[in-house]
C-alpha cells in the first residue's frame, strides 16, 4: 500500500516555500494536503481573508496533492488518529515561540500512532518575503479591517476583545499568542476605551478628549495593527456631530462604535451613582441611533448601543425596554454593563434579551465581575466580551513602583530587576 505523506497549510496563497513542501511529501507517498478551519486560523493569529472553499480549492489544483481535507484544531490528535499518515511535513520554522507546542503534539501523537516526522527547511527569499507582505497589506486595509468584526462573530463562539491605547498596547494585542489548553489562543479585537485613553492623556473620561484626538489614537493604533477596532463613543455627542463621524470612524476603518444611553455631562460608569449621571430618554437616544444608521455608507460598520440602566439602578426591566427600542431603531448589538461584583443581572438581562432576539449580538465588559469566565458569558449568549482597562492598570502600578525605587534609592539598580531589556519589547515592532 503507498505511504501517505500529510501536510496541513493555514495559508491563503501558496508560495514556493509551500510547494516544496508540496514536492517533499510526493517523494515520500500518497500526498494528502490539510486546510485549517476558519476558527482555527484565526486561533492561531492568521484570519483569513478568502473563505474554507477557496483555500481548499488552492490546493487542490497543486499537481501533487492527491486529496484535501479540513482540519479542524490546531493540534494533530485527530488527524493523526483518523489519517494514520507515514509522514507528516512541516517546515522547520516552528521550533521557536507557540508554534513549538504544534511540534511536540506532532511528534506525540506520531510516536503514539508510528510515523515520522520530517521537516523541510523554511524558504525565506525576497519573493516569499513580498507574498508575505502583500498578505498582511491586505488586512490593514479599512475595508478588510471594517468588515472583519462582523465576519469573526460568524467564526468565533465569543469576540475576544483587549483595551489598546497606543502603538505599543497595539502591537502587544496584536502579537500576543498563547498556548492554552491544547490549543493556541490570542486577541480577536481591539477596544479603544474613553476611559483608558484618557487617561493615557492624564484627563478625565468625561468626553474632555475630543474625537479629533481620539482619531489620532485610532490612527496610532491601526498603523501597527490589522484586528477589528471597537471604538468606545461616549454618548456620541450631539446627533448634528455623530453622523460626521460616522463618516469619519467608517472611512478609516474601525469595525464598530458603542455608544451610551447618556446625556450631558458623562462620567465613568464604574462610578455608578455615587457622582451625578443622567441617562438619555429612549425617544432621543432611538434618534441617535437612526441617525447613524442612516449616515453609514457600508453594511459592515456596526453601531452598538450601551444600556446603564443596571449602572444607575434603574433596574432589568428598564434595560430590557430600552434594549427593545434600540434594537427597532436599528442597533446592530447591545452593550449591557454592570459594576456588581456577581454577573447575575448581566445573565438575567441577556437571558430575557436572547429569546425575543436569538441573533442580535451582545456585548459583555467584566470589569467587576471579573470572575465570570468566557465559557459562562457564551453560555447566556454574550457574542463579544470586552477586557476594557487591564493592560492599563497592570502598567501602571509597575510604572508607579519603579518611579519610588528610582527616588528611594537614588539610582536605578533596584529597579533593574524587574525591568524588561529594551530589546524584549522592540521584538513586537514590525521591520519595513
Ligand atoms: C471604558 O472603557 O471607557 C468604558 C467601560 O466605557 S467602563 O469604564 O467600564 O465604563
Ligand atoms: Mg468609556
């Protein structure tokens, strides 16, 4: 019987590097080429910009490929158990970083099943090099960019979701990949919180940092970037400015805006009732809403609304009202927020929301009940989880201990230690 020889490609064009793997696998056996599924690419930090057909068809054209399949994890233990392949190819660029837990599965499950693995040299030359590049043009721009949020809550079970408010914090939400039980797992998209990026600024979050600046934080952000922007708008301003920059927001790129139900001057939701907030009238708030899904020039371009009804204590049946209204006036999802500690009137609302609403997304940000696990917000039907400040407040207590070091010791030897090289973190940027 001819051996089998399995190559599995998580591509969306195929290079000469691709095609010798190709050939490497005809020398050994019957060639039977893997395609990553969709959520797996996207697990492993490559969305894919043409669709699960088109890829397979790729490489069904490849003049050595005998059969395509789809597989759907990362690891290999299924495939393996179900292809028994002799060989199994991949290049030898996986050594290093997350990539080297795929390795070890590989060769697990081939010791455990028999078969060998070989590994084909990585080519790296100035055409492989432009392919490469070419692909990640692609995904910076606004068109992909914009669309790719509606497309992730087709892919994903929940809209993994990270506060970013400058090139650096992009570029650690974007790169960040981890190996996570059994598989790899990194940020799906990127939220540009008013709170966060005002206080990068050192201001208030009460809508002082004007949309010109916050353009300019978009702006910093996708130049490093290629996920999804979820842009946090406040209230939105006057209905007479948010259709400018609706505009504006859709033009550059960003997926989506969640917009609050408030009025006036906005404080921080976090504060909840103990500074004076006022809440929007549904009538008003409905309008705001319309008027944006009027002004937007794609389908891609989401507007979101935020309810604080469970915030100022106005209660679930308030929230639901309001999220019914909303829904008619065309939001595209719903944000609920909460600062209790537990995410039971979180559940309850979106419980009562999901049967009168199965496909509306919702939005969930677990700032206080940070207990709560993305497993359970997916199991009451929460489409995007938003981790809205951490990487802020993890710096800056590191940043603050530092500074007192530095001042208690009168240089900087004490601090060294927790210090990462400068080399550490310019490995994140990007060489042109
Ligand atoms: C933000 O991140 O700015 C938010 C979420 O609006 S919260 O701070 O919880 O209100
Ligand atoms: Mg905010």
């Amino acid at each position: 019987m001819e051996k089998i020889a399995y190559a599995c490609f998580c591509t969306d064009v195929l290079h000469e590097g691709h095609r010798n793997i190709l050939r490497e696998a005809k020398k050994r056996g019957t060639v039977v080429a893997g395609v990553l599924s969709d959520r797996e690419m996207v697990r492993y930090n490559r969305f894919p910009i043409i669709s699960l057909e088109e890829r397979i068809a790729l490489l069904e054209n490849e003049p050595e490929v005998s059969r395509v399949i789809v597989q759907d994890t990362i690891m290999y233990d299924g495939v393996i158990a179900e292809l028994r392949p002799d060989f199994v190819i991949h290049g030898d660029n996986w050594r290093g970083g997350p990539m080297s837990s795929i390795r070890r599965n590989v060769l697990k499950n081939l010791e455990r099943m028999g078969g060998e693995l070989i590994e084909v040299p990585y080519t790296w030359n100035p055409a492989v090099k432009k392919i490469d590049e070419r692909m990640k043009e692609r995904l910076v721009m606004p068109e992909f960019r914009r669309r790719r949020l509606r497309r992730l809550l087709d892919i994903v079970p929940i809209v993994k979701t990270i506060e970013v408010h400058d090139g650096l914090t992009g570029l650690l939400a974007e790169k960040t990949v981890v190996e996570h039980e059994g598989g790899l797992d990194q940020f799906d998209a990127l939220w540009i919180s008013s709170l966060c990026d005002s206080t990068a600024k050192g201001k208030p979050d009460i809508e002082l940092v004007d949309m010109s600046s916050r353009i300019r934080t978009i702006d910093d952000v996708m130049d490093v970037t290629t996920k999804p922007i979820i842009l946090d708008a406040d209230t939105g301003g006057l209905i007479e400015h948010f259709v400018y920059h609706v505009h504006t927001l859709e033009r550059m790129g960003v997926s989506a805006v969640i917009l609050e139900d408030k009025i006036g001057l906005k404080k921080n939701s976090l504060f909840g009732t103990e500074v004076e907030q006022q809440q929007d009238t549904i009538e008003h708030f409905a309008a705001k809403i319309a008027a944006g899904k009027e002004a937007q020039r794609t389908d891609d371009f989401m507007i979101i609304a935020r309810i604080e009804s469970l915030i100022l204590e106005k209660g679930l049946a308030d929230a639901l009202e309001r999220a019914e209204a909303y829904v008619a006036a065309g939001a595209d999802g719903i944000m609920i927020h909460s600062r209790r500690k537990e995410p039971a009137e979180v559940f309850a609302f979106a419980d009562a929301f999901r049967k009168r609403h199965p496909a509306v997304p919702l939005v969930a940000v677990p700032t206080s009940y940070c207990a709560v696990t993305e497993a359970e917000l997916q199991s009451h039907g929460i489409n995007i989880v938003i981790y809205a400040n951490q990487l802020t407040r993890s710096a800056f207590p590191a940043m603050e201990r530092t500074a007192k070091s530095i001042l208690q010791h009168h240089r900087a030897l004490e601090a060294d230690a927790g210090l990462m090289p400068f080399k550490e973190i310019i490995r994140l940027i990007d060489d042109i």
